[in-house]
C-alpha cells in the first residue's frame, strides 16, 4: 500500500479486509490512526456488514472517556454495532494498559468467532522494533509486526503522516490522548526524542528498520518451521521435544529454537527464561524439573523434555472400548496380527492380551497401584516401575492404567499383569497404546 497517497488509504483497507473472511472485530480507540481505520473500512459495504465495532476505555484521564463516547457515537451512526469495554482499576503502566485491552478484545473476538483488526502503522512497527533493539532481543522479536499472526493490521504499510493527511482530507473526528507525549512511556521517548535525533543523521533508518524487521520475520518463520517439525508430541497444555534432537547443537542454536518451542504454547519466553532453557538443555537429568516464567515448566525424561504450561490435568476415568484417547494417549484393539506386528516394532510393554474388555476401565495412575507382574511371587508397587524407568514424578499423574475387576492390569510402557492365554479359553482382545500426536 502506497505511503505517500493518503487517498489510496480507504481502497487498501477495503481490499485487505475484504480478503478476511467471517466477522471483524475492529479494535477503535477514538485517537486518529482508528478513527480513519474505521472510515476507511465502512467504506466496502459488503464489509462494513461484517463489522463489530470494538473500543475499551482504560480509565487514564477524562480523555478516555470521551474518546469511548465519540466512538459509540460514531458507531452508531454509521449504523454498525458497538461493544465497550472498561478497566476495573485504573492501569499504572502501558503494560497494564495493553493486557487489559487485549484481553476485551480476544473475548469479544471468541464470543463473535471474529478476526481482530487493529490500526497499527508502519510508524508502529519501527517504534516497536527500536524499543526491541535497545533491549537486545533476536530475529524473532526484531520481527515486530510483521510476525505471522490472526490480527489484521491493514494500515501496516502506511504511515502516520499519511494518516493525518487522510484524516484532514475527510475532516475525520478524532481524541488526542495526551499520554502520547509523556516521556514518562519508553514508546513515547524513543518517538519523540531517540527517532527524530537519529533522522537528523541517518534519513534512511526507519526504511533500514523496516527491511531489517522483514528479513527477521522470515528468519522466525523458518525457525518456527523447525521447530515444528522437532517435536514429536503436542497438546493445547504440553510439548515434548526429543532430547536426541538437541544432542550438538551450539547454546546460540537453543537460544533460538527455545522460544519457538514454547510459543507453540501460546506463551512467549523472556531472555531469562531462554538462558533456563538453553542450560537445561545440556545438563538436565531424568526427572528434574525448570521453571522458565510464563507458567511454563520443563521436565526431563529419559528420551523427552517436556514444555508444559500451567497445572497438569488428570484424566477422568474412562471405560475401555474400541478406542480411547486419554490425555496424550490413545489407546486401541488390533488384530492379533496388527498386535505381532505392533510387538515387534515397540516391545511388548506398549501392547497388552486382555480379557473381559466390558469389565475394564482407564484411569490416572494412583500412588497405591501394585501389579503382579508375570514371574513375580507377589504384587509390586507401579511406582517402583516408573522410578526404574525415570518417569518424572509430573507426568505419572496423567499416565493411564487399565484396571479390573481384580486390580491394576496394564501400565502402558511400564508394566503388565500376567497375560491371558488362549488355553484359558476365554476370547481374548489384543490392544495397543500409543502417544497421541497432539
């Protein structure tokens, strides 16, 4: 989209949010680069009927205020729906600011299966991607805006002058929110002060900016490329890197792929959180645990680190059918000729010859679980097992057990009660468990 013709605003919009498709969220804060988003979106009727007008008031001067009741206004005029939000405290921070605001945004969004789009410019993303230079971050922060993300940011390529001519040309209303020239936000120093100083010598840096922000953001998209293709398991709460994948790689190599890891969890990691992760990494043992901030935490196993967020959940019992999935497992009946097979390529420890499947259950491992294994005089404790296999005390939680009317039958990977033979006459079900793919 050009940045030199402020007419061609309202077309590029209109193209970029007409490729969108379902409803929009746009995100309206009543100052000038969302006031002249909004103009120029409702401009596309096919897309001004998708709209959902969304404006949060942050409650940080009387200011906020009227900039929310200039956009209800505006809204309702226009005919498009409006939802408002409001902080419940005052916010002391732009950080607090920014969470509070998402946070309504990404509600409203989920509520109205809607795609959120934003006013940001291309002025944004060079303030972003200096705060983000003077803090030392990689190519994945260097990114800044142009990382892949569900927002839309439509006024990305244009500037802010741009936009203030386009909102002269159509003496578009608008709220001057007086933070904007505290210095008292990095944002508004490294705008007012560090940017036009480094101008005065350098006419060219925020264009070197913005190329070096592209280039970054094809970099973080081929690592987190890689990334993905590590992994060997995920959930919505868990992911599980091979330990042998990270085997060589140099602490810069970690310090790369660490991030992308975690943020297949939703959950960005902080520079000290990528030192954590990189160290634990190379030195970690079976069952040791690391914390990395953001809820996240690292478990070591024997052949797996496991990048969790938040508290593990326990699986609620289930009854043993055709198939069931359990947490990160599934569990599954073969042919007796798909359970040789299965044997052959795993061992016998992942496939087990039950017997009265309608009687059995799949439930969350419990501390007083004992099996009595085949060659064994009497039972013995499951934890014993899992300790032998350095199976981090964490994930035993979660680990499904098959029980009967007897007791505890089958601990996939772990162990199994003496299996049923075709002498004992009773038909026999052969299964298998296998880790889910996420």
């Amino acid at each position: 989209m050009p940045t030199t013709q402020a007419p061609l605003i309202g077309q590029g919009v209109g193209r970029a949010l007409a490729r969108v498709r379902g409803p929009l969220v746009v995100a309206v804060s009543g100052g000038i680069d969302s006031m002249v988003l909004l103009h120029a979106a409702v401009r596309d009727r096919t897309v001004k009927r998708r709209i959902t007008v969304a404006t949060f008031d942050h409650r940080s001067g009387p200011h906020a205020s009227k900039a929310a009741r200039l956009v209800r206004a505006t809204a309702r005029a226009l005919g498009i729906d409006v939802v408002s939000g409001r902080a419940r405290t005052a916010g002391a921070s732009e950080a607090d600011w920014r969470e509070m605001r998402w946070s309504f945004l990404r509600s409203l969004a989920a509520r109205r299966g809607a795609t959120i789009v934003t006013a940001h410019t291309r002025d944004d993303q060079v303030e972003t991607v200096v705060m983000r230079l003077l803090r030392g971050a990689s190519a994945r922060g260097l990114a800044g805006l142009y990382a892949a993300s569900p927002i839309v940011r439509p006024l990305l390529g244009v500037t802010r002058r741009s936009v203030e001519r386009y909102a002269r040309t159509h003496a578009i209303e608008f709220v001057d929110d007086p933070t904007n020239s505290s210095r008292a936000f990095l944002r508004n120093r490294v705008r007012h002060d560090l940017l036009p100083a480094i101008r005065a010598v350098q006419p060219n840096f925020e264009q070197e900016v913005v190329e070096i922000s592209k280039r970054a953001a094809l970099v973080r998209r081929e690592i987190e490329r890689l990334a993905r293709r590590y992994v060997v398991a995920r959930d919505s709460a868990v992911v599980e890197v091979p330990v042998a994948a990270l085997y060589g790689l140099a602490s810069e190599s970690l310090a790369v792929l660490w991030p992308a890891f975690v943020a297949l969890l939703g959950v960005p990691l902080d520079r000290r959180g990528v030192a954590r992760a990189t160290t634990f990494s190379t030195r970690s043992r079976p069952g040791q645990q690391a914390q990395c901030g953001g809820g996240i935490t690292l478990e070591r196993t024997v052949e797996t680190i496991l990048v969790r967020r938040g508290a593990a959940t326990t699986p609620a019992t289930v009854k043993l059918g055709l198939a069931v999935e359990f947490g990160m497992w599934r569990l599954r009946r073969v042919s007796a000729r798909a359970f040789r097979t299965h044997v052959a390529r795993t061992g016998s420890i992942w496939a087990a010859v039950v017997e009265q499947p309608a009687h059995l259950r799949v439930r969350a491992w419990q501390p007083g679980d004992r099996v009595l294994a085949s060659g064994q005089s009497s039972p013995r404790r499951v934890k014993r097992y899992f300790s032998e296999r350095a199976i981090p005390v964490s994930e035993r939680k979660s680990w499904p057990v098959v029980v009967g009317e007897d007791g505890v039958i089958w601990v996939p990977g772990i162990c199994q009660a003496a299996a049923p033979t075709e002498r004992s006459g009773h038909p026999l079900t052969y299964m298998i468990c296998e880790r889910r793919a996420g």
